[in-house]
C-alpha cells in the first residue's frame, strides 16, 4: 500500500517544483484506490481549495498590478516554476507563447509522424515571429509549403494569434527524396480535388499555366511527377509565366528570383519558397488540392 509522504517543514531549502509534485502524484495515487464517494469527496475539497487559492491570488495579484514597481516584481516572481506553475494551474496565468507553440505542433505531429515527419520550433521572436523547420520525410518534401500552410500554419495560427509572421527554417537534409507528391494534409480530404488537366496534356520539363476558382496556378511535369504552385513570384507576388526554364530551375521574368520547380524552393531567397498546393494524378487525370 502507497504511503502518505511526510514533510519534513523545518527544511531551510526551498523545495524544488519535481519534489512537491512527487508528493502530489504519491497522494493521487493512494486516493485512486479508493472508492468513488471517497474520490468524489477529495477531488470537491481541492476543487474549493483551487477556487479559495484562485480568488486569493487574484485579490492579490490585483492590488499590486497598478504599481509599476510591484507589478515588475510580479512578473519577477511568476518566472519561477513553482510560482508559474501554481498560477497556470489556477488558471490566473494563460500558457505562454512557448507553451501555446508547442501545443499547436504537438496538434499536428501526429499527421506528420503518419507520414514519417516531423516539425521542429527553431525560434521565437517575440512578439509575432517565429521559425520551424521541417523534418525527417517532411524536409524536402515538394508540398511542404501546403504541409506548412495547410497544418502547421493553422495549428499556430489557432493556438498563437498573435503570430504572423511563420518562417521555415532550411531542413537538416535527412529527407527522403522519395516522397509522394501528395502532402499529407493535402491527402486528410477526400473532397476538394480539382480534375485541372490530364498528364497527357503537360509537356514533360516544361511548365504550363492553368486556372482555378479563379486562381492562377503554375503546373510543372518531371516524368510522372507533377508540382502545383500559385503562380505568384515570392518577391512581390508578379506571375511566373514567361520566365525562363532551364533544368527544373524557373527564373522570374521581373527581378530573376530562382525557384527549384522540383520543391518550390528559391534559389535567391532560401527563406521564401513558391505556394505549393497538393497534386495527385488520377488514371491519368492531374487534380490539385488547392491550399
Ligand atoms: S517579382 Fe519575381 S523577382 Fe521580383
């Protein structure tokens, strides 16, 4: 049988946040076993506890905020674990941006992982900028833009509204090249595929430029694989037809920005890259999933 942890309170050292934790899991452990007019019981006395504690901390976090000084000291104080945790839990403090961000990713590895991905936080920039990067089969994949945009964006989008400006990071390289040119949250809808054109009808090595629900997108055929993008130089937005092609390389017919038609990549300005949207080919019909 579990056993009630002792505090020793004559201790001097301020107990860390792992320590007092472990006493609360040991105690919820033993409360476990019993039975449920007895977990009942305990889990009404601590929600009372949380709302007494709650209303203490907000009095007193109230009375204090109006002084700049306090309230510098009030910041101070809640950087330390145990203060911030015993604030998140009462829910006075919201989670911050790290802990927001972190959850958006955490909501769409499991798609990622599905596809042997993953996404990775490279930097935050407070207050609306924030790098990722892409890895593992999701690093070079061709529709990682509409990867990005399509779940990742959202996800931090949804959980950090504040952030606005999403930068991807260059990939470590592991990827592999193989990759479906399908995304995997472009693969997630059964709806929403768009019969564009037929394989047959775009040149192999060259691009042709097609519209739908009134956008302009940009096809390239290499083979038996097909790349969509918006047909939107990533400098200042200017259509990419016209721009000459040499060897899977597009160059902008305005300032000569570079892409790699391969993955959308720019060449000029490796942290931009060209709007990928899904493409899959279908008996020999090529329908895009637009982003
Ligand atoms: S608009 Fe394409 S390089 Fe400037």
């Amino acid at each position: 049988m579990a056993t009630v942890p002792q505090h020793d309170s004559s201790h001097k050292e301020p107990l860390s946040l792992a320590a007092l934790l472990k006493d609360i899991d040991a105690l919820q452990s033993i409360v476990a076993s019993w039975n449920e007019q007895q977990r009942n019981t305990v889990e009404a006395l601590r929600h009372a506890i949380d709302a007494l504690h709650r209303e203490a901390f907000t009095r007193l976090i109230r009375a204090l905020k109006d002084d700049p000084a306090a309230a510098g000291r009030l910041r101070e104080a809640a950087s330390d674990e145990v203060v911030y945790a015993v604030l998140r839990h009462l829910e006075i403090l919201k989670p911050s941006l790290d802990e927001r961000l972190q959850q958006a990713l955490d909501s769409v590895r499991p798609y990622l992982r599905e596809h042997g991905g993953d996404v990775e936080l490279v930097a935050v920039e407070p207050p609306d900028t924030v790098t990722i990067r892409l890895t593992g089969a999701c690093d070079g994949c061709p529709a990682s833009g509409l990867t990005l945009s399509a779940g990742v964006e959202k996800a931090i989008r949804e959980h950090c509204p504040e952030i606005t400006n999403i930068r991807k990071a260059r990939g470590h390289g592991g990827g592999s090249v193989n990759v479906d040119f399908v995304s995997p949250f472009a693969s997630m809808d059964e709806t929403g595929w768009i019969a564009l054109t037929t394989l047959d009808d775009l040149p192999d090595g060259d691009i042709r430029i097609l519209e739908a629900e009134g956008r302009s997108l940009l096809l390239w055929r290499s083979g038996e694989r097909v790349q969509c993008y918006e047909n939107a130089c990533a400098h200042l937005g200017m259509p990419l037809d016209g721009g000459e092609l040499e060897n899977g390389v597009l160059t902008c017919p305005y300032h000569g920005f570079q892409y790699a038609l391969h993955s959308g990549e720019c060449l000029t300005a490796p942290e931009v890259q060209l709007q990928a949207h899904g493409v899959r080919v279908v008996n020999g019909h090529v329908e895009v999933g637009l982003a």
